[in-house]
C-alpha cells in the first residue's frame, strides 16, 4: 500500500487498473528448495490477481532448515532389492545408496554388473 492513501481508495484504484488482492487465512509458509526448506512462520499472505496472472506476497518471520541428502532406506527395500537381484543384502544396500533411493535402478545396475 501507499502511505498515507486511503485504503478504500487504494482498493477501487487496484479494482480500475484490474487487481484483484485477497488475503489467505495462513498457519505456516513452506518453500522447497533442492538442498533446503524456507519456513515462513506467522505469515500475512496475499493473492494478487493482475491480468489474469496470479502472485503470492508472503510476510512473516524466516527460519531455514537443511535437507538430509542421505536417502532413507528401510529393511523392506533391502530385501526386495536383494531378492529380486538375487544379491546379499549388503550389496542391495550398497546399491540403493548408490541409485540415492531408486529401487529400480538399484536392482538394474545390480543385474547388469553381476
């Protein structure tokens, strides 16, 4: 907003020129990044319709947290892996980690190296 404008005029003015604002009744904000996740906590948000394009403005306080880049492997997988490879499962786990989770993948590279 203008300082010192009037909201009401601000509002018809937005209306004349074909912006549309709406405010969202928001908790939490979350902004996935590959190696991280923006959280914007107590947000304000506001929906702006302009020419039929839509923008978000986000206002609130920042916190940033860190990706684990490990992927989470779990005993089922392994065993699947290991099965349908006809591998160890020490091999298999080696191999998820290596596909970074993709079980698929990890069961073809086992195939064909073996």
């Amino acid at each position: 907003m203008i300082p010192g404008m009037n909201p009401r005029k601000m509002q018809q003015a937005m209306k004349r020129m074909g912006i549309q604002q709406v405010e969202i009744e928001a908790t939490e904000v979350i902004i996935k990044c590959p190696d991280k996740e923006i959280i914007i906590t107590n947000p304000n948000v506001s929906k702006v319709n302009m020419m039929g394009q839509q923008t978000y403005q986000i206002v609130g306080e920042e916190h940033e947290r860190g990706l684990s880049t490990e992927p989470e492997i779990n005993k089922d997988d392994i065993k699947t892996v290991a099965e349908q490879a006809e591998v160890t499962e020490e091999e298999a786990k080696k191999a998820i980690e290596e596909a970074k989770g993709d079980l698929a993948q990890a069961i073809l590279s086992l195939k064909n190296s073996g």
